[in-house]
C-alpha cells in the first residue's frame, strides 16, 4: 500500500491516535515521584553532549529498595500554557526523525533537532517507548507550565499517546550547546569562552536556580551539561526530570528555617550526579542547599575548564576539583587554577572572589552554604559576603569542601557515573 502524504493532514492525528485523558486533578502529585518507600539506585553513563533543550543519560538499575512509582502509563498530564502537539507535526519537523536530525540519544530516548511551521528552530526529545520512568516527563512539563525566566530552558510543548506510545517534549533551541561541550572543546565551533563570558553565565545560571528555589523547586542536578547557552551565551538552565516540588512533599519535610522555609529538607532517594551531589543526598536529604553545591562545583569548572571528578596530585594528595581549588587559594596560587585555554586573560580580583563563593557554596555543612539569592547578588555585586568567608577560613576549610561526593570509590567506571532517578 502507498500512502501519499498530501491527501493527509499533517496538523491532525488520525482518528485512532487517542489524544484524550481524564479532567485533571487539582494535585498533579499522581504525576510525581512523591512516595518513596525506599531507595533507588541508579548508575548511568553520561552520553555525548546534546545540543538542545536536554541532555540524555545510559541507565542501568544497580539496585533497587521498594520504591513507590506512577503508573506505568503516560497519561497527559495538564497542559497548561504548553501546547500540544501532534506526532505528525514532530514528525514532519524532523524529517521523520531522520538520522542527521538526531543531536544525542541515550536510554531516556533521542533529542534531534527541528523546524516547526513557522520556520523556528526547536529541540525535540523523543522517549523511548520502553521508558518506564514516567514522571520524569511529568515533571518536565509540571516546570514548563510553571516557569518563564530568561534563564530557565523554555519548554515549548509537548507530544504524549499511550496509545501510539509516542512521548515528546519541544524545548527552544539552544546553538551553543551546552556548557559541559564548550569547556570540553566539544563544540563544533570549537569556541573558546572568555572571562567576561564565563562571568555572564555564572550569574545568568545562578539566577535561574535562584527562579527555581522562589517558586520552592528543587533541581537536583545541577551541572555544566544541564547548562544551555543561547546565541547571545545567556545561560538556560535545563533538564527538570528529576525536580522535587516542596509544597507538594510536605509529609517528608524535616526541618523548616530560614526564609522562605529554605532550610527545610526533604528525604528521598539519591539523586544527582557524582561530583555535583551534595554529600547530604548520600543520606536521602534533599535541599535548596543540594542546587548551591551542585552550582559552587559548576562554578569550579567555569574557571578552570577541568571536570568535577578529576583528580589533581598535590603535595602528593589526590584531590578533587574542590578540594585543589581550595589549597591553591589557601596557597595564594590561584593562577594554577585558571584555566589556560581562556582567550584575553582574566580579572584576578574578580577570579579569586568567584572561587570564594564557590568553596562557600561546596562546604560539608549545607547550613553554612549561601542561598541561591544571595550568589545572585554576590556576583552581580551588590552585597559582599565577608563574614561568611571570615567563618570559613576560621575553620580552615573543615567544613568545606569534603571528600564525600567525590571519593575515588570508581573503580568499576572508567567514566562519569551518576547516581540518578531512573530516567
């Protein structure tokens, strides 16, 4: 039989493609991972970098604790501001998922690039059909209905049949690519980032997270490659699937302090990826405070383009990305830390305090960590943070940054492992 496209509309789905879905529940807490039971493990393989709205992961299940999940069908969850599309219009916007399309894959499924009708560019994920982690696509799209800020990833619409078994998300497209691509040299382009461009996405990234944190969501992965950069390098935070949503986990609330009850935490399994986990996420604590960790060592590798994991021999130690940068400042040796594919030089003075604020956000003690909305206002200049430094060097970095998240127990993995929510 031959089918001929144009006796077709391609704006519709046919009859049989079942698009409808129960009214919507005032809570869409059905749509989240919310009650755990236990913990779940989960090893995966980072693939290589996507240039979209999200980055993919290789998972394998290491080991499993009776942990609540959804159902294993992906109803629609609300839509919202999102819009809906159909998988014809995806379809065609990719060239029927052609292989040159095609920006990354990985377990979760495959992200290509496309046109909509319009002429504008878009990042397409496409789920894998044997997907059985659905409320990470919930959570996706919980997020996009929510968010609108200049340094959050834009979820534009998303695809979703249980029916055909089709589940797509549409984010804007992103030319520059992630972060984690950029300091890798791992662009096309093969782009050098200078120092005042580094500095623009420090705070562009840190005001997102802040975003994140004043509508009580907590990110849980933050990271280079869940940093996307636009054409103009404005920082878009991305990859939602495994936010924790505070006012709807309140029965696993702990402690509340601080403001905006920011210093409550939330347990739950552990999530994130090593190198950026908050050592509190070992013990099933789940923070705004795990988002600051996650962005200090991110702030790391924005300065000295190497990665969280790699190790640095000092004095004959073995030590982290952390751990380095905080003898060299301690050494006033700074300029070892920088990194020496940086164009133009750097501003020494600005560099130092960078770091600063970096070791502050990676100290053991989540307490001693700044809000989010204070490292917004550190970077952009308008409040200092003297005081907490003058606790932190009185300390001598003995609750700073720790050997926990970050301990050479890899030797099973000959590359970057992560501890993550099935995705």
């Amino acid at each position: 039989m031959v089918f001929k496209f144009s006796t077709l509309d391609l704006t519709e789905d046919p009859p049989d493609f079942d698009l409808d879905s129960p009214p919507a529940s005032q809570s869409s807490t059905n749509c989240l991972p919310l009650n755990y039971a236990g913990r779940s493990f989960i090893k995966a393989i980072t693939p290589r970098q996507v240039v979209a709205g999200a980055s993919l992961r290789l998972a394998n299940s290491a080991s499993k604790f009776g942990w609540w999940r959804p159902s294993e069908s992906l109803q629609c969850p609300e839509a919202g501001r999102l819009k809906r599309f159909t998988f014809r219009e995806l379809k065609v916007a990719t060239n029927n998922f052609s292989e040159t399309k095609k920006l990354g894959q990985g377990g979760y499924g495959y992200v290509y690039e496309g046109a909509l009708g319009d002429g504008s560019r878009v990042a397409i994920k496409r789920l894998n059909r044997r997907a059985s982690q659905p409320w990470t696509f919930h959570a996706e799209v919980k997020v996009g209905n929510m968010i609108c800020h200049r340094n959050l990833i834009r979820v534009l619409g998303f695809c979703s049949s249980s029916k055909r078994g089709e589940h797509m998300l549409v984010y804007a497209f992103m030319p520059n690519g992630s972060l984690d691509s950029l300091l890798r040299g791992q662009s096309t382009e093969k782009i050098q980032l200078d120092w005042p461009t580094r500095k623009k996405i420090a705070i562009g990234a840190a005001r997102g997270i802040s975003h994140l944190h004043d509508l009580r969501i907590i990110h849980r992965d933050i990271k280079p490659a869940n940093i996307l950069l636009d054409e103009n390098f404005e920082a878009r935070v991305a990859d939602f699937g495994m936010a924790l949503f505070m006012d709807e986990y309140k029965e696993k609330a702990v402690s509340e302090r601080g403001p905006n009850g920011q210093d409550v935490y939330f347990t739950d399994c552990a999530m994130g990826t090593l190198g950026y986990m908050d050592p509190e996420s070992f013990l099933g604590r789940n923070s705004v405070k795990s988002d600051v960790y996650g962005f200090g060592v991110t702030l790391l590798e924005l300065i000295s383009g190497r990665r969280a994991r790699e190790t640095t021999c000092l004095d004959g130690n073995e030590l982290r990305l952390p751990q380095w940068a905080h003898a060299l400042l301690k050494e006033q040796q700074l300029e070892r830390l920088v990194d020496t594919n940086m164009p133009g030089g750097y501003d020494k003075s600005e560099s130092e305090k960078i770091v600063r604020l970096a070791l502050l956000c990676t100290q053991f003690d989540p307490k001693k960590r700044p809000y989010m909305a204070e490292a917004v206002l550190f970077l952009e200049g308008i409040i200092v943070l003297e005081k907490r430094w003058e606790e932190y060097q009185h300390e001598d970095g003995l609750s700073g940054p720790n050997n926990l998240s970050s301990s050479s127990d890899s030797s099973s993995c000959s590359r970057e492992d992560e501890l993550s929510g099935p995705r």
